[in-house]
C-alpha cells in the first residue's frame, strides 16, 4: 500500500507540500485545496495532516465512488460522486478535505510530488503492507 | 444480487405491452434556489398532461413540501369529494430542500390525498428518491387526478424531458417485483438505475384502505431496489384505486450541486459539521447506524410504554425476543444504509438471505428493508407476537402488497382482543382463532387482504368500520370504541399514552390522525416531567407540532434533529429548551437561507411561522371536507387509561396512587370497577382541559376551529378560506 508517512519532528512549517499539492490537482496555491494540512503547535512544533489510505471513506460513500487502487490508494471517481461528504464527516482522521470552489470532496492520493519537494525530509512516500 | 431477477424476456415482454396512451414533452428548466418552478399535472380520465406554474404566492405561503401537496389538493376537490372521487387526487412533493445530498435526512418526500381511512385530508412522509428525482427532472410536484381506464405507469423522463401514460398489462403489481421491474425497464444500462425511483403500492392496497406507497430507491452497492413506505392514511389505496401500477421518475444528472443552492459553502460546512457529530455521537446515543429505529422497542419496554395486547399494557416479558438482535441475523451492516445520499444517520436496514414461509412467495428467498420500530411494535408486540422471523416476514408481505406496517397492527390487535372477549368468533373469522401471540394467524389475515378474501378484508376497511360492522354482531358499542385504537379513522401509531397527558392530545389533535410524526412528548412528559402544568404542555403541543411540519414542508427527515444531539446540548440548555436541540434548528436555519437565498429567515421561530400557516391551513382543509371539530379530536378511552378492570389491576398500585394523590379519594373499600370509573372521570377531564388550553394557544375557537384572525394573521385568509370557516362558526369572529 502506497502511503504519504509523516515525520512531524523535521518539518519546519514551511508550507511548500500544501502549495505542491494545490498547485498539482487545482492549478493554483491555495493551502485551502491541499490534501495534506501543517498546523502549527506552537513552539515551532507542527502537525502534519495527510490521509493514512485506511479505507473508512471507501465503505461510507453511498455511490461507490471511492474505491481502492492497484497500489492500495484510495482514490476518487468524481463522475460517481454526488458530493455528499459523508467521506468528509467519517474519516477517523479528518483528512477527507472540501472546498465550495467544487463539489466534490479530495484527499492525498500518494502522489509523492510534495515529499519530493519538501526540504527537510518529513513527509515521504512508503510502501506499507496492506 | 437482486432477489428478484428480471430476465431480459421479460424486459422486452413488459415493453412490448407498453401503449402510449398520452405524451408531453418540455424542457426540463433548471432547479433554481431548491425550486424548479413548476408542478406536473396528469389526469387519468382524459389522459391530459400539463405543467402549472409555482408561482411566489406559493413558495412564500407554502415552501414546498406537504404545503405545495395540499394546496394543489384544495384547489382539486370540493367538500363533497370522497377517497374514491375522480377528483381525488395523489400529490407528491419534496421540498426546496430536498434533494441537497450533503445533509442527512434531505431526501423525503410528502404524499397527500383524500383518505379512504379517516374521509380527509391525509398526509405521509416517505424516503427513497422520487420527490428529489422528481424536483430535478423539473417538477417541484406531481398531482395525479382522474381514474385510468385499463392499468397504467406514469413515466417521467427528466433525461428526456418527456412525460408518458403509459397502458402496462405486463407489469407486475407487488412493489418489491414492480420496483425492480421499473429499474430494469427503463434504465438503458445498469449504471442508470440509480436515477430511476418508482411509487407503487400493491395487490393488498387493491381490497383494503389501508394501502401504502412504496418509493423505490436503488441501491447500486447491494444491487438491489429497495423500498420505503408512505403508510399512513391509505395513498396506496388511492393510487391502484386509479389502476396505476407505478409513477416512474428518470433522472441520471444528480450532483452535489443540483439543487442549485444560493450558497452552496455553508450547506457543506453545516453538512460536513453534522456527519462528524453523527460519527462521533450516534454509537454512544441512540445507535440508529447499527439497530435502525428498532432500538426503541426495548426503550419502550423498559418504560412501560411498548404497545401489548391491544395497547392494554406497555411492557411484556417476552419483548425481548423482538428487540434488535433477532433481526441483526438478517442485516447487512456493511457501508451506507441511508435512503437518500449523503444520510449517515442511516437508519435504513437492508435484510438479505431471508426464506419466506407462507403465501404466494413461501420458499423463496428475498431481501427486504427493516423492520422499523412501529412495524415491530405494531405487528409484534401489540399482537403478542414475540417471534422476529413472523415480523420480518410480515413486514415484507405488508410492503410488498402495499399496506401500512402500523394500520395493519393496530388494526389486528384490535380484531383479536375482539376475539378474546369474544366479540367475534371462528365462524366469524373464517375458521382463524385470532388469539394474541398466533403469527400463523396474523399471515393468513394477511395473505387474505392480498387475495382480497375471507376476514382479512373486513381487518382491511381499519378499526372505524370493524367497530361499525361488529356492533352488528351484538358488542357493545362504547366497549368498542374505548377499545378501538383509532381517532378520525386513522389507526394509532405504536406507543402507549396512559401515562402522558401531553401525548394523548398529541394523538388525538394531530391533523392526520394520531400519528407520531406530529407530536412525541411522552418522555418529555411523563418521564422527565419537564412540562407539568396545562400551559406547558399547550406551548408543547403548540411547538412540536408546528416544528415537526416544518420538516414536511422542505422534504426533510425529522430523525438527525433530534435522534443525534449535540455533545454540549443537555449541559447548555435544559427542559423544554433542550428537547428542541436548538443547535440543530440553527442549522436548519442555515440550510433553509443557504438553499432559497431568503434572507428574512433568521431564527427558528421563523420556521415555525411557515409551519404555522400550513398546519392551519390543513386543519381549515379538514373543516371543508367536513371534520376538523372538536368531536373528532375525541381520543378512545384507552389511550387514556385502564379500560377494563383486568388493566387496572395490572398497574393497580400507580392507579391507587393517582386516586390518592391526583384526584383526592381513598382507594380503600372501593372495587376494581369503582377505582377505574373514579380514575376514567378524572382523566377524561384532564384531556378536555388540555384541548381547551392547547386551541386558546394556537388561535382556535373552543370548537378547535382557526379564528378569522388566527388566518388573517398567517395570510391564509384566502375567500375560500373565510368562507369555510364562516360557514362553521355562524360568521363570528
């Protein structure tokens, strides 16, 4: 399984994987359309927010929509979708993500772009076992 | 896969026998702000099809909804017009809510006909996917008036824009077949069943008045067309009564959005905020994700509130035997169970793998939703029937022939306690011992309301008739109608209101007929006594009521508003104030001004002032059709208090008590007759002053009638209006 592991220790909240991620998937910065979140804890300490592909989402969605990848991913067909954000409101840990720009909801996807570019090494992209 | 398969022969079979008996094709306008602007209208007798206007006067005056239905309705029968009358219509509606997907609960829709049971105005809230599909297809409405002449299907192809009379001597009648027939039918692949609902009721609608409407939605996980019932009132009756098999809607473009919000951003952040509190709250409160709404059956046990025996007692030792573990077996808890999108509250439960033991599918395997808590207490427990499987099944043979799961209960329990106290017997019943606790008994009955023979015709005109027909027999008629669970012809839903004041008259004023939907006040009543004078539980009766409507009138389920609470709401607010759960109203609010774009909407008082002017219109439309008085808010004795002596005794030390501390006479000395006759006066009393004080505070006349002013104030004092009323109270003011 495909994973997005993250390594809060290094992260030095410089926000760059946010703009990646928006940048990738919505053509535009904007932290509000990423699929990982950093939030600050203070004391320049930071919370990294990125989905773990557990699969909850997948057996909530009324329509199918959500499913499994070959790798493990768990991704989203939008024509299937009805923007319902069931997924949203039952993801154990609140990485399913919205924005009224769209209806539909959007999560990581194990893309891998933003681990790329982070500076520091705190996010990277892991094969796990299923 | 489908139960029900349906093999491409008989595709072709049911479509070789479609004749086009009337066509109208439009362009399907675009939903703006929850409305599309306008409500379909087909006439059988003539095969006319049109499209009508809503107009503002209707969405300011009556939102959507149940509003539209019985607006339409009133300007389609007179005073004269009977369940069976041409004129007579079927309307169904959402709401402008309706149909967003990122609430829960906002994929109701509302039926509304003159009803064969109680001679008016009826209505019924049902999931599934019509009304949405309906909305979106172009019609915020449908009315279907007239009598067809050979059966038909109703099509509306919202992909085509095109609505047909369809002549459909193929199809089946029995919903659970009909509905899977109508998905494989006109769908053109499989991907298109998700955008087809059906309304259908069945062949036991066909020999009694008590026939539902079952509203399909497909489940494309499950791969399966489920069912949800618009019982109350006999719709279904109504519907075969114009020899339709199915009203059928075609829509396959639903998204996020289609409802065209005003502000589409805070609909998914409040819709958003209440899956998370359904995820985090709903396992630790009511569990409706896991048990549906049958979790309430050992609530209601517990409480002495679960109907037994004729709504005799309220508790039995075997309830358990039909409390939510004998139906787990059968549920598929796997993923969504919700009957529109987006609804995580998801009370739906789907049984699958379910082998049938009597009637005409006896061996077969089928699949079937539920069974609800009313279905379980109303079939079960009020019959003495503690065997699940005899429940599921029955619940099964009720939807599919099309008859309401609560008519049919209620309606038994009060045969056979007839039998008991025999009132009737074997000769009279056709050979059936109607004994409390036989579910063979309780099938048969069944299955002869399906063949339309034998006593189960006579248990299908409803308790009003039976008391009629069995007095006929030699019974005493007050006897009968203490007993007889009814109250304007409509059957009780299934709680037991000895205890509760406050319920009786939620009961017994309700609109409909006593139905739950309208008032439940009993734990707020008689178990946190949080409403104890007359004034409070008039503000009660005048609140809930007027809340509950609101939800009607938007296409709404009542469940997330108040079967989920807010972690913070019994430690912020408290009494009546906490019952209301007014975080939730607040969303409401939100989600009203978010979908319309109406700015004036500010508070849920606002929202209750559009309930208002509905439910006194409908009670206004009870009036036109001849009732709508105080004597048809009279309650049976027994919602009340012990009938007999052998109930009395059953609670003889609460009784004892209450004649001691509420009606001031020592019990002692007295006989069990003289105690319940002194315990009768006093609550028969009780329930007329409450009448009184719940009329005074919603701006009726002592007859229950709405003032001229009551209407004028709510702008319904329409010249039609005034003059029903005018015509009933001598043209006082």
């Amino acid at each position: 399984m495909k994973v997005l592991v993250t390594n809060e220790e290094p992260c030095i909240g410089c926000h760059l994987c946010e703009d990646v991620c928006s940048q990738a998937w919505y053509k535009e910065i904007n932290r509000g359309l990423s699929s990982i979140r950093i939030t600050s804890l203070g004391n320049a300490e930071w919370a990294l927010a990125v989905c773990s592909q557990c699969g909850e989402c997948v057996d909530i969605c009324p329509t199918g929509a959500l499913y499994r990848d070959k790798a493990g991913v768990v991704r989203l067909k939008k024509q299937e979708c009805v923007g319902c954000l069931s997924c949203v409101g039952f993801c154990p840990n609140g990485t399913m993500y919205f924005h009224d720009d769209y209806v539909e909801p959007f999560k990581c996807i194990s893309c891998g772009l933003c681990a790329k570019e982070c500076p520091t090494g705190a996010i990277t992209i892991e094969l796990l076992p299923d | 896969m489908a139960s029900v398969e349906i093999t491409k022969e008989r595709i072709e079979k049911l479509k070789a026998g479609h004749k086009v008996l009337a066509e109208f094709r439009y362009e399907p306008p675009a939903v703006e702000k929850g409305y599309a602007g306008q409500s379909l209208y087909v006439n059988l007798s003539d095969n006319e099809i049109a499209a009508k206007p809503v107009d503002e006067m209707m969405k300011k005056t009556f939102v959507g909804g149940r509003g539209f239905d019985l607006w339409l309705l009133w300007n389609a029968v007179n005073g004269e017009t009977k369940w069976d009358s041409p004129e007579n219509e079927v309307v169904i509606a959402a709401g402008p809510i309706g149909g967003i997907t990122q609430y829960p609960g906002t994929g109701k829709s509302i039926a509304v006909s003159i009803s064969p049971l109680t001679g008016s105005v009826v209505d019924s809230n049902v999931g599934g996917y019509f009304g949405p599909l309906l909305k979106f297809a172009g019609f915020d409405a449908i009315e279907v008036q007239g009598l067809a002449n050979e059966e038909v299907i109703v099509l509306i192809d919202g992909d085509e824009g095109l609505v047909q009379i369809l002549e459909a001597p193929e199809e089946s009648v029995n919903s659970h077949q009909l509905a899977e027939e109508m998905a494989a039918v006109f769908a053109q692949k499989p991907a298109e069943k998700r955008g087809i609902s059906s309304v259908s009721a069945g062949v036991g609608a066909d020999h009694t008045r008590m026939g539902c409407l079952n509203f399909s939605f497909y489940d494309t996980r499950r791969e399966v067309a489920r069912l949800k019932q618009a019982g109350r009132g006999g719709i279904g009756t109504v519907l075969r009564h114009k020899k339709v098999k199915a009203l059928v809607v075609k829509y396959s473009g639903l998204k996020g959005d289609s409802n065209h919000p005003d502000d589409l951003e805070t609909i998914q952040e409040t819709g958003a905020r209440m899956h998370r509190e359904i995820y985090e709250r709903d396992p630790i409160m009511f569990e409706m994700r896991k048990d549906g709404t049958n979790h309430l059956t050992k609530i209601m046990n517990d409480y002495d509130i679960l109907p037994v025996h004729n709504f005799r007692y309220g508790a039995h030792p075997d309830a358990e035997k039909i409390y939510s573990p004998n139906f787990q077996k059968y549920f598929e808890y796997a993923g969504p169970d919700g009957c529109w999108y987006g609804c995580t509250m998801a009370c739906a439960k789907f049984a699958r793998g379910f082998t049938l033991r009597s009637g005409p599918y006896k061996g077969q395997t089928i699949t079937v939703d539920g069974p609800e808590y009313e279905t379980v207490a109303g079939i079960g427990a009020n019959c003495g029937i503690w065997d699940a499987d005899a429940v599921l099944e029955a619940n099964f043979y009720c939807d599919t022939y099309g008859i309401d799961t609560i008519s049919f209960g209620t309606s038994l329990a009060f045969a056979m306690e007839c039998y008991e106290e025999g009132i009737l017997n074997s000769e009279i019943t056709g050979g059936l011992a109607l004994n409390f606790g036989d579910g063979d008994a309780m099938l048969e009955i069944l299955h002869q309301m399906g063949r339309g023979e034998g006593f189960g015709v006579v248990v299908g005109q409803g308790i009003r008739r039976m008391k009629q027909i069995f007095a006929d027999y030699g019974a005493d008629p007050q006897f009968l109608q203490d007993i007889g669970m009814e109250v304007k012809g409509l059957e009780y839903s299934e709680y037991v209101t000895k205890e509760s004041l406050a319920q009786q008259a939620g009961y017994g004023l309700a609109n409909k007929g006593p139905q739950h939907d309208e008032a439940w006040l009993i734990f707020m009543d008689a178990v946190n006594n949080q409403i104890p004078t007359f004034q409070d539980k008039a503000e009660a009766l005048h609140y809930f009521p007027m809340w509950r409507t609101w939800f009607g009138l938007n296409g709404l389920c009542k469940l997330p508003w108040n079967d989920v609470e807010p972690a913070d709401n019994r430690t912020r607010y408290s009494g009546m104030d906490a019952a209301k759960v007014p975080e939730h109203v607040q969303n409401y609010v939100q989600l009203f001004r978010s979908v319309t774009g109406r700015q004036d909407i500010e508070s849920g008082d606002d929202l209750v002032r559009m309930s208002e002017i509905v439910y006194n219109f409908q009670r206004v439309f009870n009036l036109k059709m001849g009732y709508g008085t105080r004597e048809h808010d009279a309650i049976p004795y027994r919602s009340a208090g012990p009938v007999t002596d052998l109930e009395y005794e059953s609670r003889a030390e609460r009784y004892d008590q209450q004649l001691i501390d509420l009606v001031g006479i020592v019990p002692s000395g007295m006989s069990t007759t003289e105690k319940r006759l002194a315990l009768r006066r006093y609550r028969e009393d009780q329930y007329n002053q409450l009448v009184d004080a719940v009329y005074e505070r919603r701006g009726w006349n002592q007859d229950g009638i709405p003032t001229l002013a009551t209407v004028r104030a709510l702008g319904i004092d329409f010249p039609d209006v005034v003059e029903v009323i005018r015509a009933h109270t001598n043209g006082d003011e």
